[in-house]
C-alpha cells in the first residue's frame, strides 16, 4: 500500500508565490494526507541520518537540483508515499492509486523522448516529477546505486533524472514492480505546453514545466548572426588543407558498408607505439589475460619516432611469444613529428600531432591487415588495466565499430574524450570560436559534448566519433577504404573524423560506458 504522505522540496520554507496554488492544491485533494515539505537543510539532515553512505554523493553535486532529484528517491524508498514537484498541480484524489503494491509513475511526453531518449536508445522516458510508491521498496536502493557513478555526469537528467530512472527501470529485474502510465496521469502536457499524443486514461495532476534549474538557449539576434558569419568567413579562409566530404566518402567501397558485421573470430590487434619501452611486456602480460583464443589473435605493433629502447624492447619482448599467437608482426613507420610528451595536448600541436598518429594507423592498416583478419582491434601501448572478456564484450555487441570506456581511475570521469556524443549541433560563432589549426576542440566541460562517463547508466550508446585507446573494428571495413583522415574531415581528424566519416557512411559507432577500461595515469 501507498502511504498517505505528500513529499515536496524547495531551496527554503519560502515557496515562490507563483507555485504557491498548485502546492494548495495538493491540500485541498488530500486535506487527510500528511503533508511533508523538506528544504535543503532539512534534506541534508534526512540523508545524513538516514543514508550515511551516500552522504558523500550528496554533498558532492553541484546544484540544488540534483539533490532534489537524489532526495525524492530516498524519502519515497524510507516513507513511502507521493512525491510531487512544486509546479505539479493536484486536480483529482489519488485514491485510485494508493492501494497499489507498486511504484506508481508514467512516462514522459512523446515529444521529450524524441529529444532526450532516442540517441540514448532508451525507449521512453519517465517522469520523476510525480511518483507514487510504497514504503522500503527495493527499486529505490537499485536506483540509488547507479548514482555515485554519474556525480559528474554533464546533464542532470544523466546525473539523478528522468534518464538514469528509466535506465534503472529498464535494468531492474523484476518488471512486476511498475505500474507504468501514459503521460495523461501526471503530465499530460510538454512543456510548450501542447497535449501529448498519448494522453489517453485519466489525470490526477498536472506538470507546469516551471523549469526552475533550466533556461533555454535563447533565438539568435542579429548581432549573434552577423558574428557567426564573421567567424564561418574566417575559419574557411584559414583552415588550411582539408578533405573533400564527397571524396572521402566516395573512396569507401559501398559494398563494404552494406555487409553484415564479420561472423569470423580471427582478430589483428594493432599497437601504435612510441617512445614507449616501459610498457611493452606489462602490456604483452595483459594482452595474455584476455579470455580469447590466442590462435585466433594476431599482434601487429607499429613503432615510430622514439627517443628511448622502444624498437629494441618490442623486438626482444615478443621473441618468446613464437608459435603463441596466430601472428606477430612488427612495422616501423617515421612520421618525423617530434612533440614534447608535455605539451603534447596543447591545442595549437594537435592538428600536427593527430595527423601523425593517423598515418601510423594508416600504415598499419595497409601493412598489418590481411583477408585472414575478421576484426581489428586497436589498442594504445599504455592502457594497462581491462577486464578479460573485454574483447569478447566488444565483439558481441553485433556493432561493426565499438569502443569501450576509458579512464584513468575505475568509476570516474572518461580519460578518451575522443568518444563522444554531440549534443550541440549549431555551427554559430561559438562553435568556430573553438576551431584551432582547423579541428574544433571545445573544451571538455563545455555543454555540446557527452562522454561515456557522462552515461554511465546506459548499456550502450550510438557516438558521434569515437578515440583509439580501444577500438574494435570490423577489418572489412578497413580493407574497403575506411581509415583515420590525415587531415581534417568536417573539422575533425584521426580518429574522431574517422568516426564521423563512417556516421556519414551510415555505419554508426557505438561506446559501451560500462565497459571501463584504465589507462596509465600520465
């Protein structure tokens, strides 16, 4: 059973005069319940009573919503009862609920799903705006263990939302403990304000959309358009040599891109290398605890450019590895870039330094790949913790480009950046104001990207580009032209613009957050 108990949040016990009807209407529905109306502070003192081992996940977000959001979850697992946002409007008795053994909730507005679910391949989205539930229900504490996870997480609907609720619904085991509505029972209007397709059954509140922690980007002006064409003049006059979009993608076999991802086991692992001698056997002695027939794996390592025993290391650690493995090649191939390893991120170099690297990939493709070769398998000489199956994971995902998540310590903020998922698609002055020596390079806490850490709640998720300290493959692909552009492809280079290049090819990549594997700290 339900419990009658209203929940509801504010920053203080001051609620704004224009919420101040819909948080009456509540009384006047329910003059029986007990009403319970928790501030910040009085929330803070809840959780440290009551939940002390996530205290340090609650204290560590950085806005008040996101421990409105976390706060709900905990009141409804201890009390039980109905939780209602404070621009939620009361306007029937919930009593057709409240003797329910379940968790009450409906999904959102079809029309905040197309924007917000799909390209995170969830299939609706819920709605924490209402929730009815019963007392120490066990979903509660599922939920909450996805959090610590997402502190970090860009979007609040990753960090504590509608997001992360659908994500630990969909992955709860017992699918029984839902009664799930259309949007007509708690919100049966978007936030424009217009009625949603599905707004069938009956309605017992009403969402206002106040947004109180979110504003919209607003409509350009004129002075925002005329500066944005300024920047777009200037950033094709100088962005230097590039790609013909048109060229690149015709130079990839179209039969290639319509074939089905390889059913053969055989895999190249490819190894770009340099300067790199103090990881060569910790990664062989890794690459040895993969769960995966090593005859059906091939090692190709490709050294360049090093100062320090790199060649001499590679050649003396895979001597013993003789008869191990399906294979063991070693290429050499000098690009003569020499970029100091400190300065190695500055944005100014990454147009030079990346479009290095690619021709070693390059080169490895055309001389470390053979029609034996079902999958490649890329991998960066320092990452040094993943778990065995990971290649086994990679490669049932059924996707023909997959990459795994990559940190430097396990549960924490992605370390690959390459990977990502734009979210910010408009080419205005903002965006040019970021393109250095031609790449756009935004920096990483700005609002247009997700990383895999920033989606950690999802099983997978389709990229925009992808990064290389691993990276599966589907060799067809490879041998049909596909390969990491040199120089920039739609501001992009390496392996980002080869990620956005197979997007415009329709094979779309996909990053498995969950997947995490580490890389040395430096």
């Amino acid at each position: 059973m339900i419990p009658p108990i209203l929940h509801q949040t504010w920053k203080t016990d001051s609620v704004p005069a224009r919420f101040q009807d819909y948080v009456a209407s509540w009384r006047r529905h329910h003059p029986d319940w007990t009403m319970m109306f928790w501030n910040d502070r009085m929330l803070l003192e809840f959780v440290a009573e009551h939940y002390p081992d996530f205290l340090p996940t609650f204290c560590n977000y950085a806005s008040g919503v996101l421990r409105a959001d976390a706060g709900r979850y905990l009141l409804l697992h201890h009390f039980g009862g109905v939780y209602a946002d404070i621009d939620c409007e009361c306007v029937a008795r919930f009593d057709p609920i409240m003797n329910q053994d379940r968790i009450v909730i409906s999904t959102e507005p079809a029309s905040h799903a197309r924007v917000q679910a799909g390209f995170r391949g969830l299939p609706y989205l819920l709605f924490n705006g209402t929730i009815a539930s019963p007392p120490k229900h066990p979903f509660w504490l599922h939920l909450i263990s996805l959090l610590p996870g997402l502190v970090h997480a860009k979007q609040a609907i990753d960090a504590t939302g509608p997001c992360v609720l659908t994500s630990a619904q969909l992955g709860y085991g017992d699918q029984s403990a839902f009664a799930i509505h259309p949007p007509a029972l708690f919100t049966p209007m978007d936030s424009a304000g217009n009625r949603d397709d599905d707004a069938r059954g009956p309605t017992l509140s009403i969402h206002h959309w106040a947004g109180t922690w979110w504003t919209p980007e607003p409509a350009a002006g004129w002075r925002s358009k005329l500066r944005s064409s300024a920047y777009r003049r200037w950033h094709h006059l100088t962005r230097g040599e590039h790609l013909d979009e048109a060229a690149a993608k015709a130079s990839v076999d179209q039969a290639v891109l319509s074939s089905p991802p390889p059913s053969g086991q055989n895999v190249a692992i490819l190894v770009p290398l340099r300067d790199a001698a103090q990881h060569i056997q910790p990664f062989l002695e890794a690459l040895g605890a993969l769960d995966y027939p090593k005859e059906k794996i091939k090692l190709v390592f490709c050294e360049g450019d090093s100062r320090d025993e790199s060649w001499e290391t590679l050649r003396a650690a895979t001597l013993p590895l003789a008869g191990k493995y399906r294979d063991a090649l070693l290429l050499q191939k000098q690009v003569g870039v020499d970029i100091d390893r400190a300065k190695r991120a500055r944005p100014r170099l990454q147009r030079v330094r990346r479009g290095a690297i690619a021709k070693v990939r390059n080169h490895l493709i055309d001389h470390g790949l053979d029609a034996t070769d079902d999958w490649a398998l890329w991998m960066d000489i320092d990452v040094w913790r993943f778990p065995e199956d990971s290649l086994k994971r990679l490669i049932g995902t059924g996707h023909r480009i997959v990459v795994p998540n990559c940190l430097k310590v396990a549960g924490e903020g992605s370390l690959d950046l390459n990977s990502f998922v734009t979210t910010r698609h408009a080419k205005d002055y903002r965006y040019y104001r970021d393109i250095r020596g031609g790449l756009y390079q935004p920096p990483a806490s700005g609002q247009g990207r997700l990383y895999l850490s920033d989606v950690r709640h999802l099983d997978s998720i389709g990229l925009d580009a992808v990064g290389g300290t691993m990276l599966l493959v589907d060799a067809a692909l490879h041998r049909g032209g596909l390969r990491f552009p040199e120089i920039p492809y739609r501001d992009l280079i390496e392996t980002e613009g080869f990620g956005a290049l197979a997007n415009d090819l329709g094979i779309r990549p996909v990053g498995l957050p969950k997947l995490e594997i580490l890389h040395v700290p430096w």
